[in-house]
C-alpha cells in the first residue's frame, strides 16, 4: 500500500504531531445546528528529518465519521495514480477527492 502513516490525535497541542505528518488528523468540534459532532483538521505534506521539520498545509474539516471512507478512496487513489501522498498532494485528483469529503 502507498498510504504513509497517519498521525491522529483529539490533542490540542499537537501531542500526535499531526502538523508535521504526511497526512495528520487534529481533533476538534464542529456545530451542526443545536449541538456538536466530533471531527478532524487535515493536514497534508508535513514531514521530520535529521535536518528539521515541516508542517503539513491544512486542507480542511472532515467530521470523523466520514474519515475511514476517505483513507480507503485515497489508498486507492494512490494505487491507481501510482504515486505518494507528497507527490499527489499538487493534483486535482487529490484536490477533488479531498473536498468531496469536507465539511462545508
């Protein structure tokens, strides 16, 4: 499979280092109407080498429910694409795939 990692985390202090993932999940809440529903900022591009850190870009909110089918449509996405998430990243395949699952 060509997923990298996924760094997730409902920690505000970036205790999963989300931000400098190749695709990192941050935890938060989102208001639908009259009450709460769990979900994650993605981030996208970060990485941490010998020489220092870079922080992923933000692409959005995904209400957590949704999540898993993402992974499984960006795995296959890879797959097809025959690329890395870092190589992908750029395309407008990668691009339409994410807003399909953001929220609005």
């Amino acid at each position: 499979s060509r997923l990298p990692m996924i760094q997730i985390s409902g920690c505000p202090n970036s205790c999963a280092r989300h931000q400098a993932a190749e695709i990192g999940f941050a935890g938060r809440k989102v208001r639908v109407g009259d009450h709460s529903e769990d979900a994650f900022q993605l981030f996208v591009g970060g990485s941490v080498s010998g020489t220092g850190a870079h922080l992923g870009a933000l692409q959005g909110v995904m209400f957590a429910s949704v999540i898993p089918q993402y992974i499984v449509e960006l795995g296959q996405l890879l797959e097809q694409e025959e690329k890395t998430v870092s190589e992908l990243v750029e395309c407008r395949c990668f691009k339409e795939l994410t807003e399909k699952f953001l929220v609005s």
